[in-house]
C-alpha cells in the first residue's frame, strides 16, 4: 500500500502521481511499478495498470510517476487524492543498465516514453555527459515533461510532430541531422518510445554502430512473469518485459517479432 | 491469523492438504510465486499448458481487460514438452505440494504422446486434459464441446497414463453434463470445471479487435456466474468429483463454489493482479469455517443443493 | 447537443431512425420510458416477452447482482397475448417509434399461435422471436441451442406473420453459427444476437442460490465480450443483417458492436440502470462519427471486418 | 446528482448520509432514493442501491438516509465523503398515506425498517397521536436510531432481540403485551421491516382490526417500473414494489406470495 501525496494534472490529460511508501524500497531507473486502480469493493477496471517509475526519492521512499489518461484506469487513476491509498506492486522489471562512468550517452525519448528518463538522467548525469532527445506530439504535452529536466544539467534537443516546440518533426530528425554532430563518439542509447520509433532507432544504431538499450510497453496482466501476456520476441527468445525486461538490449529486440 | 479448522479435501484419488489450487496458465511454472510464498501453502499447482512442440505462442497483444473480465490469447506458449520435463520438472521436483501438468494437444495423438511422455516421468502428481483448445481437423472448435471427442481423448490418456487424470471442460457447451459423463467413461478421476469462455474486444480507435488474434478466452469476475453454475450442475447430477474455478477473487467466491458442490477451486486471474491470492482465499475459508462453527471444509461442500432451488 | 450526421439505419426491411433499441424485458410495453423521453428518440422500442397466457413469473428473488453483471429470473410475467392486445398494444400505437413484440413458449404450439394473434393485429412493426426460453418437451434444454428448432419455430412464426420477424439467438452454444443459419433458412429477417448467458449466484449466509429459481440469465458488462464475439462471428458469415446486444453501457460500447458488422444495438441492463442510457449512447454514437470525419452511421459498420483478424 | 453533506457510522456497520439536490424536490415519507454506488469508471457493483427517505428537509432539498453494510454496495457507498458527488435516483415509489388528523396510529419497525418511520413520524406527528414501536437485534443497532426520535414527542416502545435496550423479544411483544392497551383504539398502522414480523403483523391486525400499511422491500434493477425484478403478489394481482409501492395496503399483500 501506497499513499498519495499528489496526484496533479499538467497538460491536458497529463498527470503528475507521487506516493510515498511506508516500507524501505529502493527502485532502479527503468523499472516500473504495476497500480491497482479499481476501488475496494469494485472489480472493475479489473487489471493493474503499468507505469514506469518518472522519479524515486530513496530518503523518503517516494515514487513519482508521470501518466496519460487513455482509457477507464488511467482516468479511475486520475481520480485518486492526497491521502487516498493505493495498491501498489514495485519496482518491478529489470531497469536500465546504470554503471557508466564517463561515457557519451545518448537516451531517446517519446511520448510518454519520456517518463522513464528523468529518473534515468539524473541517475547517471553525474558521471557522464547526456544528451536528451525528446519528442512529442506537440507543446501541450513535452513542455510540462521537458520542464523536470530544467534542474538537471543535460543537453536537451527537442522535437515536436507539429512544431510547436522545438523542431518541426519525430526524434529521428534530432539523431540525423546536424545538430547531433557527426564528429561525436557516442557510447550508448537508452531509447523509450513507440513501437515506429525505436524501430528506426534501432536501424540507426546499427548503422551508426552504436549499441544500447530500450524500454518496451506491452499489455500486462500480472507483471510478475506469471502469464506470458508481455512476451517480446528477441534473438534469444521469447522475454517477458514484465521479467526480464521492461529494458532489453536494443540489439535483441524483433520489434513486432510476435 | 490461524483457524484451527480442518482444510483438507481430495479431487477423488488425490489429496490436498487444502482446498485452493492456482490455475493453469496463472502461475507458470510455479517459480515467480515461490518468491512470494512457500508453494506449500497452496493445495495445488497447476502449470501452464504444455504442448508436444516448443511453442512461441501468439502475437501481441495477447489481453484485453474487459468489464471485470480479462481476455487472453496467450497461445500457449510453452518449452514443449521436452523442454518441460529438463528445464521445470527438476524444480517442480522440489516442491512441497501438488503439481498437476495441463496438456493441451491439436490432435489426438498430440494427448496421447503427451501422456505417454509424462507417464515416463516421476515427479508430478497427475494430468489436468485441456480440451478446450481448437480440433484444426474438426473445423477450429474446441474439442471440449464434442462430448464424444472428449471421451477419446480422456481414454487416450487414461491408457497412457496411471496417475491421476482430471479433464479440464470448457463452458462453451449448450449441455456441460453430455460432455462431463464422456469424460467421466473416458476414464476421468476428476473434472476442472470450468474454463474460459470465447470472447472479443475491438479498439474503437483503430477499429479493429485489440487481440491480434481476434479472440481470445474470457475469464476474471465477468465469468463467475456461468461457470459456477456449470459447477452446480454437474455436482447435481454426480459425475465426478469437480475442481471449480472461474472468476475466483475471495474467499466469498471460492466458498461459494464449495457450497455448489466443488471439492476445491482454482484461482487464476486473481493470481495475476495479487500473487497472494490463493494464500488469502485459503485462509479466508478457514475463516468462515469458524465463524460459522464448521469444524472441516468437507462440511459445507455442497450445501447449496441441501435447500437448493431446481434448475 | 446535435451532430449533423446520418443515423438512419435499417435490419433487412425494418427502418430505423436511429440505431438504438431498448431491449426486451428493460423497457416494460414503454410507459415509463415515455415518462422520461419522447419514445421517438429512440430508434426502436422491443417489449417484454409476451406469453400465450398470462403469467405472474417466478418467485422472489428474481434478481442477483455479479461482477459487473446481473442475473434475472423474471419467469416472463406478462398479460398473456389477449391481455397485451387489450392493455398494451393501444398506447403502443401511439408512440413514434418502430415497436417489436417479443414473443416466448413453451412449445411449438405458443409461438404459432402468438405469431397467429400478432398477424390479425395493426399498430406493430415486428416480431422478437426468443427462443431462449426452456423446451419444456426436449427436457428444459433451450430450444435456441437446437438448429433444427431454431428453424421450425421460425419457420411457423414466418407462415403465420407477414411482417418482419427478428430471431433472437441464445449464445449458450457450441457454435452460433449453424442455428443463426437455421433461423435464416426459417425465413428470419434479422437476428439478435444476443440472449442472456445462464449464470448462478450462492448466497454464502443462507447457502442457498440467491435467485429464487437457482439460475437465471446473466446479462450486463461482463456478457459483452461474448455477445460481441458472437455478433462478429455471424456477421463474418454474412449470414442476416444482426441487432446486436449484451452489455452496452456506453456509446464505446455501441460503436464495438456496429464495428463487429451489428446495424443496430439494443440496450438492456443499462437502461435498468439510467432509463436515458439509450439515449446518451446514440449521442455518443453521434458524436464518435463527427468526431471521427463520418458523415453517417452506415460508413463503419462492419469496419473491424476489413483489417480485422481471423478468428 | 446529489452532494454529500455527511456520511458518517452511528454504530457499528450502520451509517447516516446526508445529501443535497441542486434542483428543488419533493418528497414523501415512505418515497425511497435508488443510489449509484460504484465510480464513474466502473461497472462494479453494478446495481444501484435502493435506500428509504429517513429525513427530509424541503427548504435545503436535503435528503438524508440510515444504511446498514450489508454487501459490497453499502460497503462502497460508506466510503464516499463529504463533497464526493452520488448519482441518486429519485424520489421514487409511493410513499406513506399522509391525510390523517387527529388519529390514533402506530409506526412499528424493525431493524433498517425503522429508518422511512423518522420522516412519517415528524410528518404526521403534529395532527396525530403516534405510537412507535421500533425492534431491532440489540442495543448497538436500535440506540443510534432511537436517539434520532428523540426530538420528535411521541410515544416510544422498544424492543431487542437479546433484550441489551428496551424489553427483550421482538415487536410482537411490544403490541401483544399489556404496556399497549387493549382500550385504546388505534386508527391505522404502518409496517416496515422483515417478512416475518410483518407477517405476524399481518395477522396481528386482522386479528384486532386495525388497518394499515406496509413499506416491502424487494431486490430492485431498475426503481422504475422497467424490469418486474420486485413484483410482490397482492389479492389484487402482482404490484411491482419500486412503482405501485413499496407502501402497500396491509391488507392486500400477500406475504411469500410469489
Ligand atoms: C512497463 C510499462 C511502463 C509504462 N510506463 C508508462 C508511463 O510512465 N506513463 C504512461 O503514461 N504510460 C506508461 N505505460 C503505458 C500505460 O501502462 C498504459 O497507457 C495504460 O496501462 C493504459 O491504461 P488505460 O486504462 O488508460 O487504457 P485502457 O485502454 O483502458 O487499458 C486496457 C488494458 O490495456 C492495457 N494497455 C493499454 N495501453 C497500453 C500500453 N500502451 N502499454 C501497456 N498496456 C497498455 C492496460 O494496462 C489495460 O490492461 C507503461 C506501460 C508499460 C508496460
Ligand atoms: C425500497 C427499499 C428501501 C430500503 N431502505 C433501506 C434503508 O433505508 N436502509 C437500509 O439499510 N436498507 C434499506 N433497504 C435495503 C437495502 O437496499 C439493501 O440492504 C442493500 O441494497 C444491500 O446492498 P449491499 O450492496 O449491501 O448487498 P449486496 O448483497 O451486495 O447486494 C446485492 C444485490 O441485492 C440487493 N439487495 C440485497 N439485500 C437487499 C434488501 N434487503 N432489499 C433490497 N435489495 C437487496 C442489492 O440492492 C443488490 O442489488 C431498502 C430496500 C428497498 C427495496
Ligand atoms: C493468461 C491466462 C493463461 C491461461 N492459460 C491456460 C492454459 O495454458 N491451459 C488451460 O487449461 N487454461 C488456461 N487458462 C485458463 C485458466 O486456467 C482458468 O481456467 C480461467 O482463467 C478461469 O479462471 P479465472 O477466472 O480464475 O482466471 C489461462 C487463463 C489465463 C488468464
Ligand atoms: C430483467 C430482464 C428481463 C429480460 N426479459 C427478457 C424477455 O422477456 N425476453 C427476451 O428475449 N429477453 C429478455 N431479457 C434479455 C435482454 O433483452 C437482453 O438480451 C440481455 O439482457 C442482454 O443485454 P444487456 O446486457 O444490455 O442487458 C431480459 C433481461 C433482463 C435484464
Ligand atoms: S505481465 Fe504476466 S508475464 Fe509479464
Ligand atoms: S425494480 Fe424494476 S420494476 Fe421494480
């Protein structure tokens, strides 16, 4: 069980979720935490709905997370106060590979596949030199998410499908063009976005040579390696994203494999 | 919280320790819950279906959520059966409670062979038959709903196979009881009743079915009341002993299905959104148990037909 | 709120101003709808099952709630034919919208005579043919379960009754698909798909069934998935034009159908619950298409064939 | 769509709520409200809950209602708070006959049947003599309750069930025993509560000749008059509770008739 501190609109259908747990719990950037959104009494919306952890203070045990209304849950969410409890199971999953020490680094993020990020930058921002690529469908919902990264010291490049902020196009016009610089050596790619997306990412890395890693989404329904319901296709076979994901080498993934 | 009352309870030639089973398909291979609990506190567990040849299973995605239902078409994938019997039997091996292996087959060969192999092995504790998956020779039903197929089958495997056996129905039937005496000639110890029922989901937005499948099997709370009469139906008539299952969420529910008749119950859904579940069930029974002053589970099991009204 | 799209639509010869219809048993003969709406807003009006002889239904309690269901056992209390001709069917002729009489027996015999009545009757549109109620002969089976009763009933009704005739199909079956072929080969106009699913709920405290009759017919959300599936797989047939039903609640609901090929919907328990929910889901249903650059009903009827998978 | 004013536990299991209509009502005692328990999200519980007018206050279009937890419905609707909004139906059904003046009349109820009797009795207590006689299981369930008539000037007999307030049995006692008076002669009677006690009430009148009515209970769908679920046989043919009633002649109803 978890309390909520706050849980906030900040675009259109955008919402800010923090809790605070009351065990010690220590959460890894790219994991996720799996939240029971019908009431008590209600068996409906029946499953727990997935969301990748935005940000985690270890001082305090506190859990952010960033959230799209799309269907029945994300909304039953969105109508959870401060001081309201919720069930919830995390961290789950894996989490993205975090032991770099002085490396470039590239992390690609869109649409809501941003959230995973913040918590990622700051973890590894330290000890390395970042550069965010972040796209959205337009300024209502990247500018409130590109607002957390304001207080960490990255290089931010930003795109929007219609303009509105940042350039004019998706996050593979960011990697292409000039702006990216050809002359630099960059060492890794964390990448969370859409399907199309990381699809592209991946034909670039291989391209590029670089290697790296991505966080997937698939329909959960346990999110504890019971059901085989989030099953991803690699080189190496099936993997359970709720497992051994949601974070799989970039190299592996068959992206629509299944 | 400990109910000094009596759990035990039997699925005709098989013993459990208590009444609540997970669910094939809801627990994998018992690993990820063994991090939960000892596997011991459960009455059973029943593995995901296994197939004679390794399976990737179907495309994504695989469930839909419904109202206070869940839709899967997972497609069973699983090891195979050899891959089944080097990578989970040695686990299962060790753990300290019932293991039931569910086979699933598209033909009738694909049973036997998978009978013949288990049969083979120590190690587990008997067979749950799927025949809920679809006949490719009969058209795409299921199996399940030819009562005289679910004979063959049952026969099939009671040859290969000594252990005990237990046909698992599928609900979609007009009659369950054709079916579930055709399992009980087959050969049967035990009847899983029931599975899921067929259903569908379309994404008003991409306009086409969520499932890449089309369909899928529906499960969860949505089902209970069709498989728990399923239940009662069959106890009525006296076949065979039944396991009952469908939309099994709490104690209430499984005691339900105890006053129906079921000798025990499996709990799937609910395993996925709360791993705990069975162990909460189980001691939730207990807890009735007391606080109506029964001594043992056996006493409440199939009360309903006591005072029960006539179908 | 006024959407400027087409909703006109029709089932076979029936038009229809508007593709939603209160379902059977939800609307009462319509007087206390009118209380709340003009009943021309709705797109049709199908009244409670009518019986040859008056009956005062079954015992209490004929009502259970379920996860997101509701079972009922009403027993068809109604005036009888004469009585409805008497009481009902005068304020039926003066409402605005399409009205269709569901007609239930117990045998042959009932559904030819109602058919008979009906026929030397004006002021109704249709009739509702359901054949889910028990066959009293055939062992209290239903006759929707049988191919070859699906056919004769319907067959009788069409030799008696000129007008359009809807046959409303049970979906506790194996396979929908050859009786939804036999109401077509009877001489249906439409069907609709479809009936309630027989569910059981046990009340733990009294360990008895709640329902007064031991089972009932569930309706509601948690039948969706299933009544869906059944109208997709009828319409992928292309069998006759389908009314489709189960669960709608909402207009997503509504629009899931009319994607799955259905060309109108019928609203039930939701009515139950909100006597404007048809109402609100055929402005939903408006809306959608605006919002959605449709100019009418008819352009996504059927849409979730065109990229839809196999089932 | 009602405000909640209030929603608090008078006793163990038993709750007070009180709600506002922005639109002006009208309601009569005996009139029940038929509530939406589950969220806006969900279609669990499904049914609405129907529960009788305990109180009503006609300048402030305020209804107030006593609810025992039964199920996962009341349970649901007892976690509602102050300023949480419920979807009511209502008022509806008949309501108590009120065109009584200078009369002598009793109001028995048992348990929850206690709670349409508080709005009956300020309603009709001014031009009548009114003697209640309000049963309940113990003291923990009746205390609470009776508290409320105690603003009210009437005539108060009381029983429970394990005799912990009041004389211990059950109404019958209150009206067969000497504290009544066989030579007052009551007018009019008015029954809620379980089957069996106004089955013994039933005959009770008869027996006395007194004339009456009763507030049923049955399970409801739809409050409207739609569905046929609340049917109770009458000498007068089959009356559907939530439309023709729930108040019903004493005399006509046929008590386990269906
Ligand atoms: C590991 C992981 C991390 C995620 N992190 C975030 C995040 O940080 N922020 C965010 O906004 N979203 C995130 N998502 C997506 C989020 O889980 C879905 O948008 C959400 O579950 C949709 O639920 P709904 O009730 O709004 O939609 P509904 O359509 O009502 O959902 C129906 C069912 O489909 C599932 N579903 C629908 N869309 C998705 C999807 N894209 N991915 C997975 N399941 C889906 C739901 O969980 C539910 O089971 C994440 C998904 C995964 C798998
Ligand atoms: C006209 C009327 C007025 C009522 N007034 C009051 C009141 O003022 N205070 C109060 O505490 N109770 C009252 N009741 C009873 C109250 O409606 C039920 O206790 C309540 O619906 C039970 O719901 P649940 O979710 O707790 O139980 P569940 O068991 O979850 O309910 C399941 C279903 O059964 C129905 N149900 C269960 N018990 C009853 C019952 N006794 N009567 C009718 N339906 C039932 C529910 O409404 C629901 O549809 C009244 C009932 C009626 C018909
Ligand atoms: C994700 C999932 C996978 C399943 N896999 C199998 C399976 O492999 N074999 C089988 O017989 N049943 C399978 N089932 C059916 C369950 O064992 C069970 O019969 C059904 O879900 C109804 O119970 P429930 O409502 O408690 O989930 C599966 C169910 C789910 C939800
Ligand atoms: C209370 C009730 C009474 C019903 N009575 C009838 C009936 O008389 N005849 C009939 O064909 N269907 C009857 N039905 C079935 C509905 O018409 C409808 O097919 C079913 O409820 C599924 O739709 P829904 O989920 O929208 O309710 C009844 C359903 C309910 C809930
Ligand atoms: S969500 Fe169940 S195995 Fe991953
Ligand atoms: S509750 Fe539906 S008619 Fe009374």
């Amino acid at each position: 069980m978890a309390k909520v501190l706050s849980n906030k609109s900040l675009a259109d259908n955008i919402y800010f979720l923090k809790v605070s747990f009351k065990e010690t719990i220590n959460v890894k950037p790219g994991q996720f935490f799996n939240l029971k959104v019908c009431r008590d009494e209600s068996y409906d919306p029946l499953l727990r709905r997935p969301l990748s952890v935005f940000d985690f203070d270890l001082d305090n045990n506190e859990v952010s997370f960033i959230y799209e209304i799309k269907g029945r849950g994300t909304r039953a969410l969105s109508n959870y106060i401060k001081g309201d409890f919720l069930d919830i199971h995390g961290p789950l999953g894996n989490g993205f590979t975090v032991d770099f020490n002085n490396k470039k680094l590239i992390l690609a993020g869109g649409g809501m596949g941003i959230a995973p990020l913040y918590f990622l930058a700051k973890y590894i921002g330290v000890n390395n030199d970042l550069t965010l690529c972040l796209g959205a469908a337009n300024k209502g919902v990247l500018k409130p998410l590109v607002d957390y990264f304001a207080n960490i010291v990255v290089e931010l490049k930003l795109s929007t499908d219609d303009g509105s902020f940042g350039s004019q196009g998706t996050i593979s016009c960011l990697l292409n063009n000039s702006s990216l610089g050809k002359e630099v050596e960059y060492d890794y790619l964390f990448g969370c976005g859409p399907k199309p997306m990381l699809e592209w990412l991946q034909s670039w890395m291989r391209e590029e040579g670089i290697s790296g890693e991505f966080s997937l989404e698939e329909r959960m329904a346990c999110g504890n390696g019971l059901c085989l319901s989030c099953s991803c296709k690699t080189t190496d076979g099936n993997k359970r994203l709720c497992k051994e994901g949601p974070v799989l080498p970039a190299d592996e993934v068959i992206i629509n494999g299944l | 919280m400990v109910y000094n009352v009596g759990l035990k309870t039997s699925l005709g030639p098989l013993k459990l320790e208590s009444p609540v089973m997970t669910a094939s398909g809801t627990c994998g291979f018992g690993r990820e819950l063994a991090d939960f609990y000892e596997l011991k506190e459960l009455g059973g567990l029943i593995v995901k279906g296994i197939t004679v040849d390794p399976r990737d299973g179907n495309p994504t995605p695989r469930i839909a959520e419904t109202a206070a239902g869940l839709i899967n078409s997972i497609g069973l994938e699983n090891p195979g059966i050899d891959g089944f019997i080097k990578e989970e039997l040695p686990f299962l091996k060790t753990v300290n409670t019932k293991v039931l292996v569910n086979i699933s087959g598209h033909s009738l060969n694909d049973f036997k062979k998978l009978a013949a192999v288990l049969a083979e092995n120590e190690g587990i504790d008997g067979i749950e038959v799927n025949v809920s998956c679809p006949n490719i020779k009969g058209g795409g039903l299921a199996f399940g709903t030819d009562p005289e197929l679910v004979f063959k089958i049952t026969d099939l495997v009671r040859k290969e196979y000594n252990g005990f056996v237990m046909v698992k129905l599928t609900p979609n039937v007009r009659d369950i009881i054709p079916v579930a005496k055709s399992a009980a000639e087959g050969g049967a110890d035990a009847l899983a009743v029931a599975n899921t029922l067929p259903g569908m989901k379309i994404d008003i937005e991409s306009r086409i079915p969520v499932l890449a499948t089309g369909s899928g099997g529906l499960s969860g709370p949505a089902i209970k009341p069709v498989t728990l009469r399923l239940v009662y139906e069959i106890v009525k008539n006296d076949i065979l002993p039944v396991l009952g299952l469908g939309g099994i969420m709490t104690a209430d529910d499984a005691i339900e299905y105890l006053l129906a008749g079921a000798r025990a119950v499996g709990v799937g859904t609910a395993t996925l959104i709360d791993p705990y579940a069975p162990i909460r069930i189980k001691s939730g029974i207990a807890k009735y148990l007391k606080n109506n002053s029964f001594d043992h589970l056996q006493e409440i099991i199939g009360l309903a037909h006591k005072k029960g009204a006539n179908l």
